[in-house]
C-alpha cells in the first residue's frame, strides 16, 4: 500500500473532496473542487472545508516518515474567499523532531493566489509504524 492509499481511509477528507495528489518526505500536496457543497451562508467557501483539506497535507506530510503522527494544535489564518474552482495546500515540515513535528500549509486558488496559511504541530507515536510506501 502506498502512503496516498493509505489516507484514503480518511474518510471524512475524502467524502469532503480532498485529494492527495502528491506526497514524499517532508512535504505533500492536496487539493479540492470547491463546489455548491461546500458553500457558507455568505456564499463563499466554508473555513471548515478548507480546514479539512490543510489539515490532510499536514497529516500526509508529517506521516511521510512512516510513524504515525497525529496532530496536537493547528492554528488556522483565512486571508481571502474563494467560492468556486480547485483550491490546493501545500505543506511543508518546518520542523522534523522526533516526537513533535511542526508543518506550515499554503493554501492558494487556482490563480495561485494565497487563501489561508494554516502551522500545525503534531505527535509521533513511537514504535506505531505504518505499513506503507511513498
């Protein structure tokens, strides 16, 4: 099984619309269409979406290491709405300690433009390795 099979079992990314494009050491990258779905009374895009979809870049670029990590604090920044097209995050381990990894994720619009910037820090479990590749 690969590391993008793996995250497949996150369900609740996956039934949001969240997709692992990318992974290796260090860094992934994930993205999502933005559809009517995903839409706040305002009209615009949900900050709990966009949480969802910063959230499984960090956790597929902290886990890259094969040992299960989990996340222990993120703190989220929106910067501008997007209400339609695909939306991607970028993360990048900042950060890789033994036990208490800490990754920052971009995410930008389809123009490239930044949206949101989410830091998260998380735990590694030791000796919980997962059976997985890159």
């Amino acid at each position: 099984m690969t590391l993008k099979e793996f995250f497949l079992g996150d369900r609740f990314a996956v039934n949001a619309g969240v997709e692992l494009m990318e992974v290796r050491p260090g860094y992934a990258k994930c993205r999502m269409l933005v559809t009517p779905e995903h839409l706040n009374g305002g009209g615009v895009c949900q900050g709990g979406a966009l949480f969802t979809l910063a959230d499984l870049a960090f956790a597929a670029a902290v886990n890259s290491h094969l040992t299960l990590t989990f996340s222990t604090t993120a703190n989220i920044t929106f910067l501008r709405s997007v209400a339609s097209g695909y939306v991607y995050a970028e993360a990048t381990e900042k950060f890789n300690h033994p036990r208490l990894p800490f990754a920052e994720v971009r995410i930008t619009d389809e123009d490239g433009q930044l949206v949101a910037i989410l830091t998260s820090s998380g735990y590694r479990k030791q000796g919980a390795t997962i059976d997985a590749t890159l």
